[in-house]
C-alpha cells in the first residue's frame, strides 16, 4: 500500500469518526434539552440555544408562537404558567430523541425528530400530553453543537407536515 493510499484511508476515517461524533453529540444535546425542561434546569436549558436562538411552537390551529433570544426563551421557561398548562412545571417528560434524522452540513445541521411529552404528578399513570415532530436547526458554536431553531408542530396539526422530509439547503 502506498503513502498516498494509506493517506487517503486515514483521512476518510477521520472524517467519518467526526460524521459519527458529531451525531452523537447532537443526540446527547437534544437528550439534554428534555432533561433540562424536565427538571427545572432553566439555565442549561436556555444555554443550549445559540444567542440568537428560536422556539417556534404551533399548538393547533393559526396559534404559532415564536420566542427568540435567550431574554424570551429564559422568560419563556422560568414562568411556569406562561410555556403549557398551569401546574405542569416540573411534572412533565419530554421525548425529543427518537426517530432522529440528521442532515449535517459541516458547523450547520438539520435535525428531525419526534416530540412527546408525557405529564404525571407521581401518584397515578403519567399521561400523554402532546405528540407531534421537531425540525431542529443547530450550529456548532466554539466546538459545541446549539439550537438555533427548534421548529415543533403537533400531530394532525395543519402545519405538521411543514417539518417532514426537511433537508439542510
């Protein structure tokens, strides 16, 4: 085998290694964003936006609401009444990591997924509260993948297919 064959083999390693690092870290980050909501973490969940990042949630009908910067997500997360129903704050479980499809385009992905969101007050069966799917845009920002957009809509929602088959431009 010559330099330049083994050159070549190392380098495609390389590169899938960091294919197959980055889509573990992505996954890690959206597990932690439903660790962090679940638990009252409000700080680390707002830190896993970019400055500038987006939620952007359809709850039915023409409702789609829009909080951008981490000023809005912050309010957004620590007013337990302002984000979904009275009394779920720190009752609920979101599921954000499953059937995951990651379009990663060097420090820019695309990420789609399901969203389920499971609430319980630790005396009965949990219940399910919403369903739906994610299209999440991230940016790696100083080593470390963000949320610059969550997009979510709920299932049979009008909107619901606008997040299906979405791939990075």
């Amino acid at each position: 085998m010559s330099d330049n064959d083994l050159s070549a083999r190392v380098a495609k390693l390389e590169a899938r290694v960091e294919e197959l690092e980055n889509e573990r870290e992505i996954r890690n980050l959206l597990s932690r964003y439903g660790y962090n909501a679940d638990c009252c973490r409000d700080d680390e969940y707002v830190d896993l936006y970019t400055e500038d990042g987006i939620m952007n949630l359809a709850s039915g009908g023409d409702d789609v609401r829009r909080y951008e910067g981490k000023e809005r997500l912050r309010q957004f997360i620590t007013d337990p009444n302002g984000h979904s129903k009275p009394g779920y704050y720190g009752k609920s479980m979101h599921m954000q990591g499953n059937n995951v499809v990651t379009h990663i385009n060097k420090d820019e992905a695309i990420v789609n997924s399901y969203s389920v969101v499971l609430v319980g007050d630790g005396t009965s069966r949990p219940e399910l509260y919403t369903a739906g799917n994610n299209q999440w845009s991230l940016k790696k920002v100083d080593g470390r993948w963000h949320i610059k957009e969550r997009r979510r809509r709920n299932l049979g929602d009008k909107y619901y297919v606008d997040n299906l088959d979405a791939t990075p431009a």
